[in-house]
C-alpha cells in the first residue's frame, strides 16, 4: 500500500485511503499520521462501496481509484488518465479482449457518485456495474499504455505468494 500512496501522491497531494471496516489507525501509523484514512461506509462488501465512500468526501472534481494489489502503478499512467477523463465521466483502461480496469482509472466524482448510488437502488452492485451507468466513459485501450508503462506493470495484481514472488523477481 504504501508504494501506491507514494506514487499516487507524486500526482496529486490529495490522497484518501479508504479500507473497508478495518481499523484506520493502523493505515494512519504505515502511511504517516497525515495520511486521510477512512472506514467504507456503505459497507456493500464490494470495492464499489468504497468508491461511494470517496466520492462523498472529497471536493476535486476528479478522482483515481487504485485497487490496493495494484504496487506497481506508475505516476505517469495516472497522469494520463487524468489527461484523458477531463470533460469525460471516466477514463478507465481496457484489454483487447473486453476486460476493463475499473479500479485503475479516473472517474468525475459528482457523476460517479450519482452513478454509484443509481447502481445500488437497482440492485447491480459492482465497479463494472457502477460504469454502465456513467454517461461518457472513454475507454483506454491498454495498448496506447506503453509509452508511460512500457511492460503495463500498473496492472500487475499482487493477490498471492506466487504474484509476490513473481513481483520480487522482477525486482532483481
């Protein structure tokens, strides 16, 4: 978590951790006592309620979701994210074979919010349900990605002990 906090935090300095219902002091002691930590307090057991939970707390107009196994994410792929949702509901990339990204992308907060909350009052619960609703998704096609993550690392998801010691390895 913390190497995305720190590469995050090289594009924006408004950063917001929001870890479910575990306990936030701990994030607070790994991430510095100035990190804003916050409990998900839609409690949809989903990352989506989480999203919800941001959105309602912040005040930029823009905002990135980073799932926590994504460690290698890079500020540069952030960036253009962000480049590329301006005026747009989202920016999230997707694989030539369909798949999307939903928790390494740049949603407008407002629309996501409302979006979000329509999801739920329709019983879709689901980051990929949470898009059908936006009205302008520009979806990235991971490809165009090279050019700021040439070995598209950012997607890389650290969820085992093999992913970890696959990540170590490169590491080397």
């Amino acid at each position: 978590m913390e190497l995305i906090y720190d590469e995050v935090s090289k594009v924006t300095s408004d950063v917001l951790v929001v870890v479910g219902q575990k306990e936030t002091r701990m994030f607070r002691q790994l991430l510095g006592e100035s990190a804003k930590v916050i409990q998900d307090s839609y409690g949809l057991r989903n990352p989506m309620g989480g999203m919800l939970s941001a959105c309602s707390e912040l005040k930029r107009d823009y905002v990135v979701f980073i799932a926590c196994d994504l460690p290698l994410i890079r500020s540069e792929l952030v960036s253009r994210l962000f480049d590329l949702a301006l005026g747009h509901s989202a920016a999230v990339p997707k694989w030539k074979n369909g798949d999307l990204e939903p928790l390494c992308a740049v949603y407008k907060v407002e629309e996501t919010k409302r979006a979000g909350l329509k999801a739920v009052g329709a019983n879709t619960i689901g980051c990929r349900n949470l898009i059908s609703f936006l009205s302008d998704v520009i979806y990235v096609n991971v490809q165009d990605l090279h050019d700021v993550d040439p070995d598209l690392r950012s997607f890389m998801n650290v969820n085992s002990k093999k992913d970890l010691v696959e990540l170590s390895k490169m590491k080397e």
